[in-house]
C-alpha cells in the first residue's frame, strides 16, 4: 500500500468540504506572524480548594468556630460546615478543648501538624512576575496557540515561492492587544492548566519577521468563474483565517486565478482502451488513504525494499504527481528520466537533491531535460545551477540538458512511464498562480518503460541547445 503525502491526505480529507466546487489545488503559503514575549503577573494554581484555604487561614488566625467562619466570609454556614468536613477528612482540622484553666475559651477547631503545613504552603503561593513567550497571528491580530519552532523566517519562505497572506494591520503590537485572559486561555490549550496571568506588564516582539507554513486549498466551479480558498492551520481548516483572507478581497487579492484543464497526452489506442479512468484511481486512492488517516503513525525505520508490481495503465491525478516523482527520487534502481518545461527552486530543495544524489551512488543513470524558448523567464537560475554544479560531480551518471524548446512532460523510472501535463519541476512557486486541474497517465510495463526510455533519450539528444 503507497504512503501518501500530507497534500494528497489533505485533499482526500478535504476535496468534498466545498459542495459544487471542486478541489483544483493545494498551494504552500505563509502566515504572518510575530514572536513576542510577554511580561506578565501570573500565579500558579494552588493545589488546595479556594474555600479550605480560607478556613485553614482563618482558623490559624484562631477564628475556631464555623458560625464565626461562615459569618466572616459571608456564606451560608452549611458550605462551612460541609468544607471542614472534608478537612477533618484530610487530617487538616480537630476539635481541641482549651488549655487547663482556661475557661473563657470554648472547644473549637484546631489546625492539626499537617494542617499547620498547608495553610503555610497555601499562603506562601502567591503571585510573581515572569516572562511568556508567544506567538502573535498578525492576520487576525490576536495570540495563538501556535507552536514557536513551526514559524520559519520569512525570507525562506520568499525563497520557497509560498504566497504570502495578508496582514490585518501594519506596525507593532501595542501592549493592550493581548490581555491576561487570553494568555490564560492559550496556556490551558497549550496544556498548562496550573497558572493563571492575573496582568500584562508589558509586550515585547521580536524584530526577526517570521511566517507559520499553512496551506491553501483552491476550489472552483466547472466553469472556473467561482473561486473559494479554505486555509488549512495546523492540519485544520481555519473558518476564521478564512473570513480574514475574504476581507482582503479573497482569491482575487492573492492573484489566484484556475484555468480550464489542458488537455492530457493520449496514449495508444489499445492503452487508451486499457486505461483505468481518474475517477476510478481517486476512489480507490481515497479508501487507501483513509486507511493511513486512521491507522497510528508506525516507527520510523528504513525504507523497504520495492517490491515487484504488476503491470498497469492508468490515470494520474494532480495530487498524485508529486508522490510518483517522490518514488522514483526515493525507489529508482536503474534508471531515471525527467523532462519539465520550467525548473523552480520551490521543488529544487536540499530535500530533492538528497534524493537525487542518493539514487546517483547507487549507480542508477539520471537524465534531466528543460527548455521552453530561449529568453525563458520562469525557470529559476538558482535551481539550474545547483542540477547543474550535482551534474558535474557525476559526469558519468547525470546528465542535465538545456533543449531547444520542449512541450513533454514526462517521467521514466525502471518499468514506469508517466506522460501527464503536469510541470514535474515547476509545479510549486510559479509566480502566475494560475492552477488547472493537470491529469496524466500512468504505465507500469517494461517493454513500454524501454520504448518511451529510448525515445526521450532520442529527443534530447535532437533537442540539445
């Protein structure tokens, strides 16, 4: 059974919460946040009941009797009688006569050796100064439970081509923007439960500007007029990030626009006739992926070896593109062939190029093509430099070529062949955010892998810049 990514899961969870849309695609995007530390007066909870502390303190004040209690806090003497049971019951509280010869007094309560000791630790909490860090949502302007070693810089997250979401207002925090009962309230959903924030001194935010990674998730109508963006916080859609987005005017203010699907490269007419359709492969896919959302997350270990897998001719959805191109980083053992019109730094991480550098010393043989004209502007020089520095230090296992001009969307690895519209190097940080619906097929057969295999070889060589 294939292990799904965190995108593919969220759009088997999500693909239906929009009823009359369809989900067209998942987009990385930043959450602007902020650091902040927060000077506060906060005490810590007392483990001993508010009303047996008042009656150990009282009584150790020799006020002895429950009607003086009762009258002193100005309860019903039932609630006093009924809280010196239940410290009779603790070994807190005794009746004592006076002492001999002192007939004034009267028999009363009296605190036993271990009642002397609570009331002493009860009285000696009490409230102090510390410091809370936090972390401040800057689109709905208030603190979050999010947490602080999730944020990432900003300018990361520029470099990584995610869409940046809008703040609600510019300029600092002032220290009335977050009260006592707020930071209360993230410290019991944060599961601090003991400490209660009784004032905010003051509020301190860090200069460094960072981001929270959150997911779009873009739907459309079938003609592609109607557009709703769901954000996805913390693996949850977020209704409130969502209103805000709506408020800044939507997707139209984050220049999303979805195109009508391309059309996808036709197969052979006897693979066309054998291929499964998408909506077959998307529900299957979903009830695999159902049983990984419910199953407990297993303990990492090594990867399994690939095992053989039957043949197959099928479709490919969008959201499946980036799992295939992860198995063949990931499980390729001979072979691997990828040509992409564009090249993005947002998909030439140091993640990608681990796993393109882990198949290049196990001796399996890489080439990669791109190329659309000749004064192309939306593939990134970084990312070409950096295949391109991999490529010198294995001349005899990677080759990387610059083509002429090229439609192909293609990927070979071992006995797989994909031809598909989708862009396998360029389908993250594309500033035009214009998204289609990208479908493709799919062929597991190795007399089929070797014919594509040789043909694309072919045209790359023809195709060389």
């Amino acid at each position: 059974m294939p292990t799904f990514s965190p995108d593919s899961l969220l759009a088997v969870r999500f693909q239906s919460a929009r009823p009359g849309l369809e989900l067209v695609q998942i987009v990385d995007a930043a959450l602007p946040v902020a650091r902040i530390t927060a000077e506060v007066l906060a005490q810590d909870s007392k483990e001993l009941p508010l009303m047996e502390e008042f009656v150990l303190r009282l009584v150790d004040h020799n006020v002895t009797s429950p009607p003086s209690i009762a009258g002193l806090l100005g309860l019903p003497e039932r609630m006093v009688d009924q809280t010196v049971a239940v410290l009779f019951g603790s070994d807190d509280l005794k009746w004592a006569r006076p002492a001999a010869g002192d007939t004034a007094r009267t028999p009363g309560l009296r605190l036993t050796d271990k009642g002397h000791i609570t009331a002493q630790k009860a009285a000696a909490v009490a409230p102090v100064r510390v410091n809370q860090p936090l972390v401040f949502d800057q689109m709905l302007w208030r603190a979050a439970a999010y947490d602080r070693r999730t944020t990432i810089p900003r300018g990361q997250a520029e470099e990584d081509g995610m869409i940046m979401l809008p703040v609600a207002r510019s300029g600092p925090l002032d220290d009335g923007d977050i009260t006592a009962a707020e930071i209360t309230a993230l410290l019991r959903e944060n599961g601090t439960a003991d400490r209660e924030v009784l004032q905010v001194k003051s509020i301190t935010q860090a200069k460094a500007r960072r981001v929270l990674p959150v997911k779009l998730l873009v739907y459309a109508d079938e003609g592609r007029a109607e557009i709703e963006i769901g954000v996805v916080v913390d693996g949850e859609l977020s209704k409130a990030h969502e209103l805000a987005l709506l408020g800044h005017g939507g997707a139209k203010s984050l220049g999303i626009t979805v195109a009508p699907p391309p059309k996808r490269p036709l197969l052979e007419p006897d693979l066309e006739e054998a291929r499964v359709p998408l909506q077959e492969v998307t529900q299957h896919r979903a009830v695999e992926a159902a049983f990984q959302l419910g199953s407990q997350t297993p303990t990492p270990g090594p990867p399994a070896a690939p095992q053989p897998q039957a043949d197959e001719i099928r479709a490919i959805g969008v959201f499946e593109h980036p799992d295939v191109l992860d198995d063949a980083l990931t499980h390729a053992r001979r072979r691997l062939l990828i040509i992409s019109p564009w090249i993005k730094s947002a998909i030439i991480t140091t993640t990608f190029l681990s796993k393109l550098e882990s198949r290049l010393t196990r001796g399996v043989n890489v080439d990669i093509a791109y190329g659309y004209e000749e004064n192309d502007t939306k593939t990134d020089p970084a990312a070409v430099r950096k295949i391109t520095n991999l490529a010198a230090r294995y001349q005899d296992k990677l080759t990387f070529t610059r083509l002429k001009s090229t439609h192909a969307k293609v990927l070979v690895y071992d006995d797989v062949w994909v031809t598909t519209s989708f862009n396998w190097l360029s389908f993250k940080g594309d500033p035009d955010r214009t998204y289609r619906m990208e479908e493709g097929s799919l062929v597991r057969n190795h007399k089929i892998a070797d014919t594509q295999y040789a043909r694309y070889l072919e045209l790359i060589e023809d195709q060389r810049r």
